[in-house]
C-alpha cells in the first residue's frame, strides 16, 4: 500500500519575521480577478485572474483547495488557495483568493536551508486544507505540509510561508494531485497515460487535519483503487469520485463519475486545461483551475447526479 513517512524541517527563525494570520494576509491583497464566462457544458460560475497573471508564461496555476475543505466556519465558502509552479525556477506560490472581495495575493512556499528562506522547488499539482495544515503534491517526492502558524511577513514586507513537514514516498506512486473529504480523508492520485498506473490513495487523517500515523511511525493508505488516465485532479462525494481530466490547451475538459470501477464520463464539463478540484457540499459545486495562459480561469462546476 502507498506509504508516507512525515519528517520534520527547519522551522523558521526570528529573523524571517513576525507571524501573520490569514486575516491580515487577506487585509494586504491588492491583485483582482473578474467574473468571466468559461466554456464547459458544466460550468456555473467563473472568474479570470488580472492580466499579468493571466498570461504570465513563467507562473502556471495547478491546486485548489478552500476553506470549506479546512473546515474554516469561519470563513465559510469565502477563501480559497491555488498553487501555481514556475517554470523559471523560482519554486512555488500560494495565492489567497477572497471570493468575497474578489481581491488575491501571492505567498512564496519556502525551504529553511542553513537558516536561510529557499523556494520550494515542486510541481504543486495538487493542494489540501484541512485545519491548519496545507498539504502540496511533490510528484515523486510525495507531498510537503504547510502550518499557518508558519505564515510570516518578513521584515521588507513581503510574505512568506516555510514548509514544515515532508511526507517522503517510498513506494513509487506519484502524488500528483490532492484533495480532502468530509470522511476525514486525504485523497491523493497519480497522473499517467494509457500504460502507466493511475492510483488513487486514500489516507486517513486525525482530528486536527494532521496525517494519521500508524505504528511505524507512516501514514499508510486503506484503500487504493484504480482512477483512469490523464486524470489532473480527484476528489469523493460520498462514495463517488469526481476526477478531472484535460484534453489540452483548446479542448474543454471531460468529467469522470462513479464509484470504483463503474466511472463514466461526462464530456466538454470543463474549460480546456482543468486540473486539480475541490467540493463545496453547501452549494454543491466542484472548484477547478486552468493552467494555459490566456485561457486561465477560476471555475465551479454541477457535477452530476
């Protein structure tokens, strides 16, 4: 069964700067998005990022997750946090998104290295919040952990957030893609092609958001099933998986539903390029995002019955 095994990092020293909460976070956001209309014959709402954003070929948005997943009444369906890559080696950002004012900013995911901040060099396929904690896909790296309390501005400013835990893979799935559940679940997958696998590992989590460990001192997997392939993004709706496939950078996106086994798609459900997805049971609406630029969107979907 897939294995993660949790080791701790250098936390953040005095110097980085003061903590901040995601009240203040949200307080400094200057960037906009606007309301936009996305093709996808699901599709039910959609925003578009600010232009330098939208078109940046550097920066390439990949997770979703959002405060309904982290169980953030207070912030009910008002938040939500995308990853994006950077193909010019500059590691990882988070953006906070307040759905509410339509207001973002940018947060540099960090490495402590020799007391000093380094980026965090991954793909950041795939995002999950739950509690305090932010799980980010690392591919064949497994996945890292984020704490808010590690949120911090530093002393010119500006935002950063260290990582404080790896979870190492070390049974050859690729963690790229990540979602939670109302289960109490961590729900990673693999991307693959026709001849490659394509897993989806479900992970048990505890109470306060962390990773349930077992005795070996490893969050260990309970059940793994098969999902299909070139799927970007996976989440469960009771016993239904919701899985996220792209067709390229003109195509609009396919939905896949079902349980284990019985999957069926739906297609054209998405804007072209869809990756990872994240539910919000109150409105029931899957939340997605594109990657491409100048076809980048912010979308929820009604998935099916």
């Amino acid at each position: 069964m897939p294995r993660l095994t949790p080791t701790p990092l250098p936390p953040p020293p005095a110097a980085t700067g003061a903590p901040v909460s995601v009240a203040e976070v949200l307080a400094g956001a200057e960037r906009r998005v606007r309301w936009a209309i996305p093709p996808g014959l699901r599709v039910r709402r959609g925003y578009t990022w600010d232009r330098l954003d939208r078109h940046d070929a550097t920066w390439w948005p990949q997770g979703i997750t959002s405060s309904i997943d982290a169980h953030r009444t207070d912030l009910a369906e008002r938040l939500l946090l995308v990853s994006w890559y950077s193909k010019g080696g500059d590691g990882v950002r988070i953006t906070f998104l307040d759905l509410a004012t339509r207001r973002y900013t940018h947060v540099p995911l960090a490495l402590i290295r020799d007391g000093e901040l380094a980026p965090l060099s991954v793909h950041a396929g795939g995002l999950a919040w739950r509690g305090p904690w932010l799980y980010v896909a690392a591919t064949g790296r497994g996945c890292y952990a984020a704490h808010l309390d590690d949120l911090r501005r530093r002393p010119d400013g500006s935002l950063t957030w260290p990582v404080r835990l790896r979870y190492a893979a070390d049974d050859g799935m690729r963690y790229s893609f990540l979602s939670v559940t109302d289960a109490g679940e961590l729900v990673a997958g693999e991307y693959g092609g026709p001849a490659q696998p394509t897993r989806l590992a479900r992970f048990r989590l505890d109470d306060s958001g962390a990773l349930l460990l077992g005795e070996a001192g490893a969050a260990t997997a309970h059940t793994v099933d098969v999902g299909v392939p070139s799927m970007q993004g996976a989440t469960r709706i009771g016993d239904r998986y919701e899985l996220m496939v792209s067709r390229g950078r003109r195509r609009p996106g396919d939905l896949w539903e079902g349980r284990a086994g019985e999957l069926r798609v739906r297609p054209f459900a998405a804007p072209p390029g869809p990756e990872d997805v994240s539910y919000a049971p109150a409105t029931g609406l899957l939340w997605g995002v594109t990657e491409f630029p100048g076809r980048r969107w912010v979308f929820a979907l009604r998935p099916g019955r």
